[in-house]
C-alpha cells in the first residue's frame, strides 16, 4: 500500500507538472508549446503509460495471488487484527461493566465482528444459484484458425479458464442431483480480455425470445405463495406453462431425459447452445455452435440414485467434482465447434440456426475438436470466488461475435443487470476472479466498491490533458471491431419468423433417437413429474403435447396417470434419429471412478484387499475401502489398511462398483426376519447394511464383484442366481478387470427393465 502511495504521489506529482506545462488549450493563452487542435493518437512522453492504470492484479489458475498481487492477498500477518490492521488480544468476550455488568456500546469491536457478520451474505442468483466451480486451462489445437481471429483459439495458445457447474432453479443451498438442466459456464482469461462462454448442458432452450425467460422462470421455480417444491419441476405451474407454450417441450424432453440427472459434472456434455458468429483475420464470417465434449463420456444417474444423493449427500456433485481434482483425475473436455456458412437466411439443412429451440444434429454437422479445456484446481475461497464470478454472454473477444438469436440478443442485456444487484454496483470487474489477465484502462469511474486508485484527469475522450490516453486500438493491436453484419430493411413487429412455428418435430428426432432403457427412463421421469401435479388439466394438456412428439411415450405415461392417451393435434415430421444422442453403446475412460470393496472383519489375510486398492489407485480411479467400524485393518502381514467408509457410513450412490473380499455376516441373533431368508448361510446372516448396498447397486444397474466367500453373500443378498454384470473368482485383481472392464460402459444396461 505504501508503494501505492508512493506511486500515485509521483503520478499526481507527473500529471500536475505536465499539466503546468501542457500547450494552451485556447490559442493565446499563455503556455509553452504550439496549441493542439486535436486529440494526440500517439502515445507520448512524459505521461503515458501511466503505471496506474495498468491491468488489476492477475489471478492465477491455482487461486493464489499472483507474485505481484499483494493486493489480492486479503489476509497478511501472524496476529488476529480488527478490519482495520489493529491487533486484538481478545475476541472471546464482549467489553462489559464487570463480568456479570452490561455490555458498552464502546466495544468497537464487538461492533465491527457483528455488523459484518450481518451483512456475509449477498443475494444469490435468481437463476443457477447453486454451483460448483474449478480454474483449468484451454488448449488450443488451432483447428479454428482459418475461421477465428480470436488469438486463444491460435495453435498452441494456452489460455487460464474459470469454470462453473450450476443447476438452474434451486436455491444456493438445494441438492445437486435433481432433474434439471445443468449450467456450463466457462470464462477465458484470453491475452484479448475476457471472453465467457455461458451454455449448459442441453443443448436446446425453453424459449425461443428472452422477453419470454422470467415466465418460464416464474413457472419453474418453486409455487410463489408457499414457496415449494424446491428445485425441480415436478408441480403444476412449471407444466402449466410448458403445455401452453409448447415452444418449451423439446427443452423439457431433454430434462425428462437421462440427461437431466448427470452422474457428475464431469460426465457431461456442455453447448453454447445459440449460434456464433466467428470471424477470421480476412474478415470473412462462420456461424458456429459450440460443444463441449467431456473426455470421461456423458453419463446419468438412475432416478433413484438422484433422489437417495439428493438426500444422503446433497453436494454429490460438488463433493465428486472437488475430490477428482484433488485427487489429480482432472478431468477434461474437447471444445467443438459445428461450422455452418453465414448464408443470408442463416438456416442450415432446413434448421433455422437462429432458434435457439432447435439443435443440428451432429450427423448432419459434425463437431470438430479445436481445444481442450482441464480443469486442474479447486477455488480456494467458494464465496470469493466460485459465489462472485460473475458471467456474461457478451465478453466476447475479436474473433467471436453475436448472432441475432433473440434469445442472445436479451441475454446481452440481463447478465450485466444482474450483477448490478448481486454484487452491489458496476464494479464487479475488478473483483480478483473477474479480472482479465490482459491490461484494463477503461475511463469507467467511480462506483460502489471501486477498488481502483485511478490517477489521471481526463477519464474522457477526446482529451489532451492526459496526452489522449488511453488510445483507440487497430486491429493490429486486436480491437473489437462489431461484424458490419447487413440488417434488412423491416418494419418493427413484435413477431417471430414462421420457421420458429415448428416445436415437436426436434422433440420427437431426440425421443426415437433413444435406446429402449432411455426411453423408458423418459416415460417414468414424465409420469413422475406429471403424477405430482394436482390439476387435472395441466395432465391432459401435457399428453396431448406427448401425442405430437411419440404415440407410445404418450401411451406410457398416460397408463401410468390412469388417463386415456389422446390423439396427436399437429403433424409432425419423422426427422432422421441421431445416433450421437444415445448414452449406450461406447466404452469410456474410468478415471476416478469409486470402487467400493467391502471387508469383512473375519478376513484375517488383507493382501488381496491390499493388492486390489494399490491397481485401483494405479489405474486412476479411487478406492474406498468399507468395514464395520472406522480405524486401521490389520493382518499381521503387511501395512495396515485405512479404512475410508464404515457400514454405517456408506452408502450405495457414492460409489460406482462394489466389490466384496467375503462375506460380512453377522449373528442369527441380530435379525432373526433376515436369517429365515431361504439360503442364509448358517451361523449368520448377511449385515443389513451390507445387504442394502448390494441390493441398490444391483438394483441402479452396476457391476458387482467379490472373491473369498463372497459367493456366501451374494447368495445371502436374495439377488437372482447368476446375474448379468457380477462377477465372483478367486483371483481378486482378475475380479477387478472384469468389473473395471463394465465400468467403461457405465452400467450394466442389460439389467435394465425393458
Ligand atoms: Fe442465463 N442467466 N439467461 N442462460 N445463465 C444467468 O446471470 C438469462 C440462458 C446460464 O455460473 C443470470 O449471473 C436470460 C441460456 C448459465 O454464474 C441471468 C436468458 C443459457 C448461468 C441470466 C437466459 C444460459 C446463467 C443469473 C434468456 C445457456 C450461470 C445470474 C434470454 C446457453 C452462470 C447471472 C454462472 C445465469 C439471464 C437463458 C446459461 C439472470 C435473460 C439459453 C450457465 O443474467
């Protein structure tokens, strides 16, 4: 701070000189120097650069401050101190007129400690309140350089990158694993600025107008006069709403879907969602879609593995992404683009890309890879960080503009007004997570929470007073130039164009697109959310929707309300089904996946139970090793073995695969219902807990595995005889390959009911 001073005073001391002796602003005054007309275009001596007006403190990906950022480090010194850098020796008792006596106004800081307490908490965001977020890096392959400018997309460029997972209508504090769609929201800190790039998970939208969000919102978001359900869509108004507009279905078939409830953050799929306009050096245009494609595959919980999390472990999502970081599974996904050429009518294969309700079919563009984003460390401050990053759809940098989406065109708008609220005044920008890395001289001033110690006196332009800084950049030095995009001569309405008229024909391509586990996933999301509406109308509207999207989806769910299915009101086009969409069929990586194995307390030899845990960890994924009670496993033959979950502890959603090394009886006395179990090995039955973590991991469709006397348990378990996908040896690490080898395919789909 000091050196601050110091070098503002030096400034203040510059800038009073070289105003003393400036060249006269008015032809006659007295003063050195020919008088200037115009504005200087050329930096000049002695004035610019002026050191303070550098750029704010970088922020490093690891979430410490940079060499040079002192100022970002909040917390300096050994010693408790009051706000105001005075030491404290006491913050236990409050200054009273003797120990039993009243307390004094005249405790400072008592006074202090409280008031700001009070005021810990900031307005969350209206929507995508609750997230989780990691720093990272982008690579960039090149592979856009003949269509971008944009020198983070350049071969090679590295780029710093903050990235926060949100679900969109629960409150801050909700759980992370219910049926919503997923924000993906990326910031670059580019040597260009900033640029944000805000999607989601699905890659289609609610709406097709921005005009229309805070109704899908309000609709969406828990019932205003007693303020439930929390978090999910499951009540009358949100189907109210989306069975009256049916812009809204193909965006709620999505949620309905498996993708509604991703198994982690880094299983999915992320998309820009509108289409982008890029521009290259030669100033020629693309329209673009951006993907993201997560290296680890797209993968889902089943429904009810979402509802046990949503309650055993709400920050299932949070918890997943923050222990794969830290325990080096840094996960990582390709960026994409689906290039399309900036035609006149911008539609592409009778897809009006300017409707943010519809996709392109990745048959028909395919995504090419042109970065790779890891991310590779946690926040280290939640609130500062993660809580006050703020996003905007219109960070962009040269090289990447707007379409005219109107649904992008109102996120323009919204996302610098919300911060406004948020985060209390225009100044959110030199907030140390929002900071750009490349140099800020924006003759934007004053303001709630200015933290600049601007110098200079002519935040204005023209000026001579500061010698024309700061200058206006060329486009050798990377200025944003607006696309001179031709705007057709129109009258103004408050209509959209006839092509958005088509809402079904998209729902139903993503629908028969489906495998047959997915789509009866569908049925049950759909006869779930609408079997929790109270009035009757809001059903009967939203199978009709169904009866346009698919006749044997509608059929389903209207069984499963107990009404009749009706008839479809609109013709629909069969459009060609996209194999891509379909979570089935590939084998992927198993970074960090959890492998629960299970020891019961009669194994007197661990080095199975040793050798298994070490190949876990070797090969990337996370064991966790399960007994009756916490504490150490000891054999007498080798190191003790840590125990990470007990039975009491565990349960079956947090782990991926459960391996038994025997069977955890316990004795006849202790549940005498479960030992009249017809196979119950005598002399005990197997441990309740245990039972339930078979039963459930059985039940969602995971591989199970065990060796020793397991083959005791899985008979004692009541689970059918010789099931798919469970797999009992002798030879515990070939027990784990087999497993392992399932776990590639996420599930054991044939398991599944049809
Ligand atoms: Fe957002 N959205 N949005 N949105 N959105 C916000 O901005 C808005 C839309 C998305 O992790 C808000 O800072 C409007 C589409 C994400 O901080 C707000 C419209 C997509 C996040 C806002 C949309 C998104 C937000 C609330 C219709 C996918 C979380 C807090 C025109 C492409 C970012 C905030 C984070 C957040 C407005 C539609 C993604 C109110 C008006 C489409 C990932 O400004």
């Amino acid at each position: 701070v000091g050196k601050a001073r110091d070098i503002a005073g030096e400034v203040a001391h510059e800038v009073k000189a070289a105003v003393n002796d400036a060249a006269p602003l008015v032809p006659g005054t007295p003063g050195s120097g020919t008088p200037t007309l115009e504005e200087p275009t050329t930096p000049t001596e002695p004035l610019p650069p002026k050191p303070a007006q550098h750029g704010p403190v970088p922020h490093s990906p690891t979430g410490a401050p940079s060499k040079d950022g002192e100022l970002a480090a909040a917390q300096q010194g050994a010693y408790l101190t009051t706000a105001t850098g005075v030491p404290l020796r006491d913050t236990d008792h409050s200054l009273k007129a003797g120990r039993r006596g009243p307390t004094l106004l005249q405790d400072h800081h008592l006074r202090e400690k409280i008031m700001h307490f009070d005021h810990e908490r900031i307005p969350e965001r209206v929507v995508h309140a609750r997230g989780a977020a990691a720093h990272g890096v982008f690579r960039s392959n090149g592979a856009a350089s003949e269509l971008t400018k944009a020198a983070f997309l350049a071969e090679g460029a590295t780029t710093p990158v903050f990235t926060r997972f949100s679900t969109v209508l629960g409150s801050r504090g909700s759980a992370d694993t219910v049926r919503d769609t997923r924000g993906f929201a990326v910031k670059f800190y580019t040597t260009e600025g900033n640029y944000d790039l805000v999607g989601n998970n699905i890659p289609v939208f609610f709406i097709q107008d921005a005009i229309k969000f805070p109704d899908v919102i309000h609709a969406g978001k828990p019932h205003p006069d007693v303020e439930i359900p929390q978090a999910q869509s499951a009540h009358d108004t949100f189907w109210d709403f989306v069975s009256l507009h049916t812009e809204g279905q193909h965006h709620a078939l999505w949620n309905m879907s498996d993708r509604g409830i991703p198994r982690s953050y880094r299983m999915m799929e992320g998309f820009g969602v509108h289409t982008f306009r890029l521009v290259n050096a030669a100033g020629e245009t693309t329209l673009v879609k951006f993907h993201w494609k997560p290296r680890l595959g797209v993968h889902s919980l089943t429904w009810e593995e979402a509802q046990i999390a949503a309650g055993v472990d709400p920050d299932f999502h949070r918890r997943d992404l923050a222990d794969a970081i830290e325990s080096g599974a840094h996960p990582e996904w390709d960026l994409g683009v689906q290039v399309f050429p900036d035609t006149p009518d911008q539609m592409f294969e009778g897809i009006d890309l300017l409707d943010s309700t519809k996709f392109v079919p990745e048959e028909l563009a395919p995504v090419q890879v042109i970065g790779t984003m890891t991310l590779n460390a946690n926040p280290g401050n939640y609130f500062a960080e993660t809580e006050q990053v703020a996003f905007h759809a219109g960070h962009f940098v040269p090289g990447i503009d707007a379409t005219d989406d109107p649904l992008l065109q109102g996120r323009l708008f919204s996302y610098l007004d919300t911060q406004l609220t948020r985060l209390g005044g225009p100044n959110f920008n030199q907030i140390p997570i929002n900071r750009p890395h490349a140099p800020v001289n924006d003759m934007l001033r004053d303001g709630f929470h200015q933290h600049a110690d601007h110098t200079g006196i002519a935040p204005y332009k023209p000026n001579s007073l500061d010698g024309g800084c700061p200058f206006l950049a060329g486009e050798d030095v990377s200025a944003f130039i607006d696309v001179p995009q031709a705007v057709e001569a129109a009258t103004k309405v408050r209509e959209s164009p006839l092509t958005y008229d088509d809402h079904f024909s998209q729902a139903r391509l993503f629908y028969r697109s489906m495998s047959p586990a997915e789509q009866s996933h569908i049925a049950q999301a759909y006869t779930f959310e609408l079997g929790k509406c109270y009035e009757q109308a809001i059903k009967e509207r939203q199978l009709l929707a169904l009866a346009n999207i698919d006749a044997h989806l509608c059929q389903l769910v209207a069984d499963g309300l107990g009404l009749p299915a009706p008839e479809p009101t609109v013709a629909v086009t069969d459009e060609a089904p996209s194999p891509a969409l379909s979570q089935i069929g590939d084998t992927w990586p198993t970074d960090g996946r959890l492998i629960g194995i299970v020891v019961p307390d009669d194994v007197t030899d661990l080095s199975d139970v040793r050798a298994v845990r070490d190949a876990v960890f070797a090969a990337g994924m996370v064991p966790l090793v399960i007994a009756s009670k916490g504490g150490m496993l000891t054999d007498g033959n080798g190191d003790p073995v840590a125990v990470q979950r007990t039975f009491l502890t565990v349960r079956s959603i947090e782990l991926d695969t459960v391996l038994l090394a025997g069977a955890p009886l316990v004795g006849a006395d202790a549940d005498p219902s479960a030992d009249a179990k017809a196979g119950a090995p005598s002399g005990g039955v197997l441990d309740p807990r245990v039972s339930l973590l078979l039963s459930e991991a059985y039940r969602h469709c995971k591989a199970l595995g065990g060796w020793g006397d397991a083959a005791a348990a899985f008979e004692a378990s009541g689970l059918p005889a010789a099931p798919a996908g469970v797999y009992i040896g002798d030879d515990a690490l070939d027990v784990l390959g087999s497993v392992v080898e399932l776990l590639g395919s996420h599930r054991v789909w044939e398991r599944f009911p049809a």
